[in-house]
C-alpha cells in the first residue's frame, strides 16, 4: 500500500509538473507514516527537510481520508 502510494504520487507529481521524487516523499511517503515524528524521520532519511510544510498537509490530509474511508467501510463488512 505504501509503495503504491509513493508510485501513484510520483507519477501523478510528475504528470502536473512536479519533481517525481519529492512528490512521491510528501504526498505518498508522509501519507502513509505515523504523524509529526515520521515526517521527520522520513524527511531527514531523504535528505529533504524543506519539505516539512508539505509533508504537514499531506500527514492531515490522508489521516483524514484514512479516517473516512474507514467510517464508510466498516458499516459495510460489521454490520
């Protein structure tokens, strides 16, 4: 799933005009990882820490995606 989050974000940075690899740490990396503390981790392993705003919006934004998906879902399969 992260994997293909990071793909899916790259090719679709890249598609818009964005640098592939950095579209694909901020939008599909720090979607994926536990808040604050795993954007640092995963800026600071990339070498990218001008990245940290970006990587704050993406971390809210897919928390809350994450979190509505789940909410219609699980009606579906424990009802």
């Amino acid at each position: 799933m992260v994997l293909g989050a990071a793909l899916g974000a790259g090719l679709v940075g890249r598609l818009v005009g964005f640098y592939p690899i950095e579209a694909a740490i901020t939008a599909g990396l720090c979607m994926a990882n536990m808040g604050g503390t795993g954007d640092v981790a995963v800026l600071t392993a990339a070498k990218r820490m001008g990245l940290m705003p970006f990587a704050q919006i993406s971390s809210r934004l897919g928390g809350a995606f994450i979190i509505l998906i789940a909410s219609l879902l699980v009606p579906v399969f424990f009802h």
